[in-house]
C-alpha cells in the first residue's frame, strides 16, 4: 500500500505541478486565471478518465464522485484548494485534493463502490493572493459567500473578479449559492508549514484544532524633528515607542508559552530618512492561540500595555483590531477515530494544532471535520523550496486512504 501510494504520488504530482509552475521552481496558480483554468480542467479530465463523475459548480469548484450503494446522499467529502500564492511551493493546497483522488481511486479498485457517496474536491480558492477575498471557494459550497462582496474588487492590474471569472467560463451568482446539506464528514490533508512534526521526527500530525487569530494595524504619532538638533529628553521618537511595545509584548508571548504566537510583521517608520527623528509608525500585530479566551485575554493586556507605554512617552496611538478570528476546533469523535486508526496502524504521529489557517476552518462550524498533517521540510511553505520527503506525503495519502475506508466504507 506504501509503495503503490509512493509510486502514484511521484507520477501525478509533476503533472499537476506543471499548470502554473514558474521560472524559479515555484507556482503560481492564481484565482481564475489561464494557470488555474488549465489546471481544474487537467484535473477533471484526469478523474473523468480514470472513471470518477467530475464537474464544476457555479463558482468553479471542481468535484469528482463515487456514489454509495446503500447510502448515497450522506457525502463523505475530502480534498484541498487549487490556488496557490504568488511564487509558492508544490504541495499547499493542491497536495489535499490530488491526495483524495490518488486515495479514492485505491480504495474503488481494492474494496468496490463505497456505502457512502464520496466526494473529491478541488477548491476553487483559499489564499487570498489574486482578489482580497479568502476562502471564496468553501465558503460557496456553505451559501457563506456574498456576490457583492466580490462583484467590484479587482486585483493589482485591475482585471475585475466578475470579468475574471467570465473568462474562465463562470458567472458570478446574483445570490449567495444554497448551502449543500448531506455532507456527513469532511477530511482536509494538509502539510504543516510548520516544524513541529519534522523536530519530533513524526510522519503524520492529527490535527485538533485551528488557531483563533487576532490582527492589528498600529499607528503611533509623535513628532518627526532634526536628528542632529533635538535632544533625547526633547524626542517623541515613534520608532523608540515601537521598539517598547515589541520588546515588552514579546517577552510576555514567551512567558506565557505554547500554543501562543506574537508576530511584528510590518513595520513602516515615516519619514524613514536617517536624519529625521520618526515622527509616525504603522506597524502590525498577528496574535493566534487555541483557547479563545486566552487569546482575547493576551491581546486585552498587549492593548493596555501599548497605549500605557505610548502614554508614557507622549505618544498618541490608535490601535485598529481588524480580524478576530476565534479559535476552530475539529470533531471530537472524528479526531478520536483518526488518532485510533494511527494507533491500530502504529503510526509515527502526533495530535496537534495547526498555527495556519485552513479550509477545513470553514467547513468545522457546520460538519463533522479533521484534518491530517504531514512534515515539511525546514517548516518552509508559502515558498519555491516547499517540500515533504516522499515517504511522508506516501504515508499521508494512505492515512486519508483508512481514514475515508472507515467513514464510506463501513457501516
């Protein structure tokens, strides 16, 4: 089972690879674009071929069914998104849907049709990189999505989202599209992006939960003045103020410990020149944790102590909370299942959180979800050198495989 995952994830893999791979070894595979187009209808013709009834839905969603014998409207969904990041790596995403093909495919050839419809799909998007619009893809197959909210943003050359999608041969709906209601369970399998698995030398992450995520923009205004001619004791310097909150704010992060992050990810002195005292800086704050509790507790402290400092240094502040994200945990009993079946199966694992946001996150609300990890090397995604040893992305594939065996197979 090992070697014939292997062996199917080494042909398939350059082959969805190729739409919308770049000169540096990336991928870039953009929301209704020609690369994504060529890709969807690649993958289609590819299921079709090997006997799976594929189609798109009005968005560009693309699934691929074998309908169950005894119980064919309960749907056991599995699968990723499509879209990639400006200049990303290979597995992101497009590693959970063809994972759930490669997986189904084995399963219909060793153990006949299902009991349980299942279900593969590829999402039309999740990353946000070409529109500023995220998860457009699940959140259609929930009703979740609001045409007007798409209907006139465009991206940085201008291409607007509706034109964009016509070209591709979809229409933007008039009205949120109606929700599908038999999904019984969905399972996402996904790479890290992270090192835990790979430092603990485990070949399969059970995943529990997705992180609450709360996101700042910081504006401190001072005075911008002569570097030369004003006196330290004369300053209101911003950068001296921003460098109090991060030191401060981050030494609390580490004190408290996991699974809270603190991340300063942008910072923009004005005027940035070497001879003028700063006298405004943007910058932003990215907390996550798992207990939404303890993440609103955290980020309430960090408010206080950025504007206590500021206060102390004649600083004026506005603090822009503009995601608040909570916390997204996984099925309980589902979990329970796939950390059985890694035991049954003595499996290297772990159960984990995932510090990144998913697709499973939209689905979780709504239907039973879990979610699979598996390492990636160095923790680097969202990157040309994004990789996952093939023994790893083998061993996640058969994981799914017994996982989705379980749910449509047995009663």
């Amino acid at each position: 089972m090992q070697t014939y995952f292997r062996q199917a994830v080494e042909e398939t893999l350059p082959w969805l690879s190729s739409f919308g791979a770049d000169e540096s070894g990336g991928l870039t595979r953009l929301l209704y674009s020609p690369e994504w187009l060529q890709a969807q209808q690649a993958f289609r013709q590819r299921m079709s071929d090997s006997g799976f009834n594929a189609r798109f839905d009005e968005v560009g969603n693309l699934f691929a069914s074998l309908e169950g014998t005894r119980y064919k409207d309960e749907i056991i969904l599995s699968g990723s998104h499509i879209d990639s990041v400006v200049n990303g790596g290979n597995l992101d995403g497009q590693f959970g849907a063809l994972a759930a093909w490669l997986a189904l495919r084995w399963l219909r050839d060793t153990y006949g049709p299902p009991l349980r419809t299942v279900e593969v799909v590829a999402l039309a998007e999740e990353e946000g990189s070409r529109f500023p619009y995220v998860f457009w893809g699940s959140k259609n197959i929930f009703g979740l999505a609001n045409p007007a909210d798409v209907r006139d943003i465009c991206d940085v050359d201008g291409v607007g989202f509706a034109d964009a999608m016509k070209a591709c041969g979809f229409s933007l709906p008039s009205a949120p599209l109606p929700a599908k209601k038999n999904i019984k369970a969905f399972v996402e399998l996904h790479i890290e992006q992270g090192r835990v698995l790979e430092v603990n030398h485990q070949s399969i992450g059970v995943v529990n939960a997705i992180v609450g995520q709360r996101r700042y923009t910081v504006t401190l205004s001072g005075e911008s003045n002569h570097a030369g001619s004003t006196p330290m004791s004369y300053r209101r310097d911003t950068v001296h103020a921003f460098s109090r909150i991060c030191t401060e704010a981050i030494d609390k992060a580490n004190a408290h410990g996991d699974p809270l992050v603190l991340t300063f990810g942008k910072v923009n002195p004005q005027p940035n020149t070497v001879n003028v005292v700063p006298g405004k800086t943007v910058f932003t704050v990215d907390c996550r944790h798992t207990d939404a509790e303890a993440l609103r507790a955290f980020t309430v402290e960090l408010e206080a102590d950025m504007r206590r400092i500021c206060q102390q240094m004649t600083i004026d502040i506005d603090i822009d909370l503009w995601m608040d994200e909570a916390p997204v945990p996984m099925d309980k009993q589902l979990v329970a299942q796939l950390a059985a079946l890694c035991e049954k199966e003595k499996m290297n694992y772990r159960v984990m959180h995932s510090g990144a946001g998913h697709d499973a996150q939209i689905f979780a609300p709504r239907v039973p979800t879990c979610m699979i990890f598996m390492p990636s090397i160095g923790g680097i995604s969202h990157n040309p050198a994004e990789a996952t040893h093939i023994d790893d992305l083998a061993e996640g594939v058969r994981t799914l495989a017994l996982m989705l065996h379980q749910l449509a197979w047995c009663e």
